[in-house]
C-alpha cells in the first residue's frame, strides 16, 4: 500500500526545506515532491524482500512483514520495522532478520530521505529484530544493556537456527552487537523529540519508542496484532504489566511488532487477554494433573483460533511454560533424601 | 554437485564387501550394488513383513535390534502422542498409550534417528500401559513405542519429531553448576486420585541425566525406577536411557486405588549408585 501522496509530499519537501545534506547524496533519492517509491532503481529480482515503506505520520514509516513463521519463502520477513525522519537523520527501529532484508531496508529508506542513519535501535534479542544489523553503521546500533547482552550471549544461536529456517535468504548474515546503550527517557535526536521505555515481560527487556510529534508508539514485540504472541523467552505476568504501561499511554497510532499498525489499543487489548488466557490454561492443566503432551491437544477458544499462527504458537508456548507450571503443581515428595 | 546418495551408497557398499566380505553381505543383501554401480539399490521387500507406515530407512535395523525373531506388527492401538516440531531439542514431551491393547506385559520406546537409540522401557504391573515422559533428541526422528502382548507379539506405533537438533550432545543445565549436587534424585510427586484413568501420579526426579555424549561430561543418567504400593507390590516399573531428558518427569495412571492403603513408594538408582527412595502421600 502506497501512503498518501500529499503526506509524502509534504514529508519530502520539509526535508529538503531543511538542506541536512549535499547534493550529491541525493542521487539515489528520490526528487523531492515525487512519490519516493516510483522513483526508486529496481532492487534485484532474486532473494527481493519487496520493502515498500509505508507513511503512518509525518515522517513515519514502518514495513509490515508477513504473518507468518520463519520459511524459505519469506526469508524471514515476519516482523515489523521502521524508520523515523528527522531534520537531520533518521532513526531506525529494527534491522530484520538478514543481512540481506538489513540492506533492502537501508535502500529503501534511501527512496524516502537522503538523510543518513543516526540511530538504528534493536528493541530486543530476538533474530527477527537485529539479524540486519550488518547493513547500518555500526556506531549508530543502540539497545537496552540487557538486549546487547541477549544478542551477544544468544545472537550466534539465533543465527545458525535462521539459516535452517529461512535457507540462502541468510547468506553472508552475521551478528553485530550493538554498542551505544540506550537508557529510558526522553531522547531528542535528529530534531524528533523521542522517547524510550524499558519494559519487559515479551523478552527480558522489551524497548518501546514514542515519538511524540505523530503520538506513535512503536510497541516491539510487546504487542501482537491478529497474530499470536510467541513465548520463548517470556514472563506472562511482566507482559501483563508492561502492556497496561503501553495501554495508559496517550498515543495516536500503535506499531506491533508483527501484524498491521493499529489507530487504537485494540491489538493490546487482545494480546493481553490471550496472554491471561495462557497463563490460566496452562496453570489449569499442571494443576489438573495434564502430562505436557495432553496440554498441547487442547483446544483454542473461539476468538484466537483466527488469529495467524494461533494453534503452533500455543504448541510453543505450552513447551515454553508448562515445565514451570508443573513444577509448581508437584509438592516435594517425603523421604526424598536417601 | 554431489553424486546422488544411492550411487554414494552403492560404492560404499563396494568398498565394505571388499574390505569386509561377511558385513558386505549382511548389509548389501537384496541387490548387486556391489556390482551394478549404476542402479539405485533394491528396496528389500522380501526381507520385510511389513511396511513401515513412518517409511524410516532405520526400521529394519530397528526391527532386528528390539524384536530380533519376535512376531512384530505395525498396529493403531499403540499411539505415540509428540508435537510435529520439537520447540527444545532437550525436552521433546512424548506421551505413549498402549491402553487399547489387551495384555500389556512390556512396552519400550525408541527413536530411530538418535545416537543412543533407545529411551526407556517400562512393565505396567498394577498401572495403565501409558506414560508421559520427555526425552532429548538429536536430530529429526520417528519416536516409536513398542507393546509385547501376553501371545508374544510386539505392536508397533510411533511418530515423526522434526527438530533442530543437537539434544543428547548438549551439556546439561545440571553439569554446568554444582547446585543440583545438592539436590540430587530428589523426588517431586502429586497423585490425583479417581478421574476416568485411575490414579494419575506425576513426578519429577532432579538429575542431570547426562548422555556421555557431550565433551568431557561421562553418561550420568537415572537407570532404574520402581513405583510400589504399600505393601510393595509393584505398580509400574522403568528402565531408562540416556535420551530420558534432564530432570525427569514422568505421568503414571495407576490402577484405581492403587494408592487407598497408604502412601505409594518411588525407589531406583541411577548408573552411579546412587538411591532414589520416597513416599507420595495421597
């Protein structure tokens, strides 16, 4: 989907209004006041994530990944980034999953703004989010400590498991562990006055970026949208917390991290009630004595089983938290000190 | 591009008969692989009774190593119940139930594909042939379950696990910090009386279960495990493997009132030595 022409317009002019770079950097742009996607040079057939940059607010961009799990097909491009402009940068909100998608990325921020990248932040260690981090210098990759950490710890892991997931989409993909630690608070950066929250519950810690000209959050993975949540690294009752901080917030528009951009708290709503939903059913099978292959027969309710990925991520899940569910349900045996 | 893997094998095949004429024969029975380079080697029907419905290339080795000349078939009554994608390669939950099946003296269960092949075994005396275990897996493989029935017989059933990998060549949490030392064959347990299978104990057994497989890290792992009840009568007895994931947890359906008369006793030992010994109160 192509964003409004007079939005774009309007974007691209104030950004040459405001002259942050010589001509020559412009060349691969696109004029100012034309669409920035028509003007663009033809990426590359094969291996071609398709990125078509979509404005949700003046200067705010964000690429909607497919709903789906990781494939050969879609190389990986299941998630949600974007990229903010400002007078005189761009911040980036996630690299995506290759080197590859990091790199198409860059080119089609390219065919919105000459304006180089200031910023580019993982919001948390998860491959989808960071595996692109190759493509932005390497000075500008910022993260909460405990996300550089996640990545350097968890990072070449991530990696070898994607090249089996996704096939040659991954070729040459390596890990770079972002260097500059981000800190909560009030950012201003490239004229946008920005925001950062550290919260958690998703991952051990989840960034949230407000920007607060447009009111848009970019909610990373703490917020699903028609699409269930996945749960390998999470903390359902500090999920719960840090999407109550989120639904408080005064904002305009809502960036998930996978599934569409939402005008309303709905998709937080939603992933809050379907996380209640699997913290009681699996807390309600350990305690009704399930074996953990019986909890992953059961089935879903009504109003998630449309959601993309329902039934696998609950299988996920259950192989996720069931272990500790059960562990709470067993009672030490006497005598269990021959 | 490689050489397409019968053309590998059949050359393999060459080599073995030559360097080893008695296992070149055992091996290359069916076929003239030996000789005819360009043929993909015979699918031996004749040798096999019965066609595995997991179409795993390991069957007839699996055949031969569980069931030698045993009567064996492939049946419906025996289900292996085991996600599609193992989400942990070290924690594959498997549930198996032979309960369809008249007669259940023993049931073993195996997965073709792993380096130590063979997961556990157990004798339901006084309980339900099923249980509910997870195990660690290594590459993608089918799981199996065997039953011997009363006549003899072995049924087969069984599923495929895809995974990632690298599940019995991992350390465990368990060798990589003394904790657990303390903690040692520690049972957990909970019994949930009536309900439409019996008696349903659960438990968890705290051990490294180490394969000997990962560097460094000897095989460590529970052998023998017996549920009793009061009066020492045997209601299940287990005898595990290597591939039995870390930390044991195991689902039981005893016999209805197995554990009426007073507390059930869970004993065993593992390759060490060393004791597991306690009581779950109803």
């Amino acid at each position: 989907m192509s964003p409004p022409r007079s939005l774009v317009a309007a974007a691209t002019v104030a950004i040459a209004l405001c002259g942050a770079l010589p001509a020559s950097s412009r060349a691969q742009g696109a004029p100012a006041g034309s669409s920035p996607t028509v003007a663009s040079p033809a990426p590359p057939a094969a291996f071609d994530y398709r990125l078509v940059p979509q404005q949700i607010a003046a200067g705010v961009y964000v690429l909607v990944g497919h709903l789906e799990d990781f494939s050969p097909q879609n190389g990986g491009n299941i998630v949600n980034t974007g990229f903010i402009v400002g007078t005189s940068g761009v911040i980036v909100i996630d690299t995506g999953p290759s080197k590859r998608y990091g790199e198409q990325l860059r080119a089609a921020i390219a065919r919105v703004t000459p304006l180089p990248v200031v910023l580019t932040i993982n919001t948390h260690h998860h491959p989808d989010h960071f595996l692109g981090n190759q493509a932005f210098p390497s000075e500008t990759l910022a993260a909460l400590p405990e996300v550089i950490a996640g990545i350097a710890a968890e990072g070449n892991a991530f990696n070898d498991n994607m090249y089996r997931l996704n096939g040659d989409w991954m070729r040459d993909t390596e890990v770079v562990v972002p260097r500059l630690t981000l800190t909560p608070g009030r950012l201003s950066i490239a004229g946008r006055d920005l925001e950062v929250l550290a919260l958690g519950g998703h991952t051990a810690a989840d960034l949230v970026l407000i920007d607060h000209a447009s009111a848009t959050v970019f909610a990373s993975d703490l917020v699903f949208h028609e699409r269930a949540p996945t749960t390998p690294h999470a903390d359902l009752a500090r999920w719960r917390t840090s999407l109550d901080t989120l639904g408080a917030l005064q904002a305009k528009r809502w960036v998930p991290g996978h599934g569409k951009v939402s005008a309303d708290t709905t998709p937080i709503t939603e992933t809050r009630a379907y996380l209640g939903w699997l913290s009681e059913t699996i807390k309600r099978s350990a305690e009704s004595g399930a074996d953990m292959a019986e909890a992953l027969t059961r089935p879903l309710p009504a109003e998630i089983r449309p959601w993309a990925l329902a039934e696998s991520e609950y299988r996920r899940s259950v192989i996720h938290l069931f272990p500790a569910a059960e562990r709470t349900a067993l009672a030490p045996a006497s005598g269990t000190r021959p | 591009m490689p050489p397409p893997v019968s053309q590998m094998l059949a050359a393999l095949m060459a080599v073995a008969a030559i360097a080893f004429p008695a296992l070149g024969e055992a091996a290359a029975a069916p076929g003239d692989a030996a000789t005819d380079l360009g043929a993909p080697p015979e699918v031996p029907t004749q040798s096999s009774p019965l066609t595995d419905p997991l179409d795993s290339p390991r069957w007839e080795d699996m055949r031969r190593e569980f069931f030698g000349a045993a009567p064996v078939r492939f049946d419906a009554r025996i289900t292996v119940t085991a996600p599609v994608n193992a989400e942990d390669p070290l924690n594959v939950p498997v549930s198996v139930d032979a309960s369809a099946l008249p007669d259940v003296r023993e049931v073993v269960v195996f997965a073709d594909f792993n380096p130590i092949v063979k997961v556990l075994s157990f004798e339901p005396a006084g309980a339900a042939p099923r249980l509910g275990f997870r195990l660690k897996l290594q590459q993608s493989s089918p799981v199996r379950a065997a039953a011997r029935t009363g006549d003899g017989v072995w049924h087969v059933g069984g599923s495929w696990v895809r995974t990632s990998g690298g599940g019995c060549t991992l350390p465990s949490v368990g060798s990589a910090s003394p904790l657990w030392q303390q903690h040692l064959n520690e049972v957990s347990a909970r019994l949930w009386p009536g309900g439409g299978y019996g008696d349903r104990l659960r438990l968890r057994i705290v051990h490294p279960m180490d394969t000997g497989l990962a560097a460094g890290i000897p095989a460590f792992h529970i052998e023998e495990l017996a549920v009793s009840d009061r009066s020492g009568k045997p209601l299940m007895r287990i005898r595990a493997h290597e591939p039995v994931a870390e930390n044991p947890v195991l689902t039981l359906d005893l016999n209805k009132g197995a554990a009426d008369t007073g507390p059930l006793r869970i004993t065993g030992r593992d390759n060490n030595g060393n004791r597991i010994d306690a009581r779950v109160l109803p």
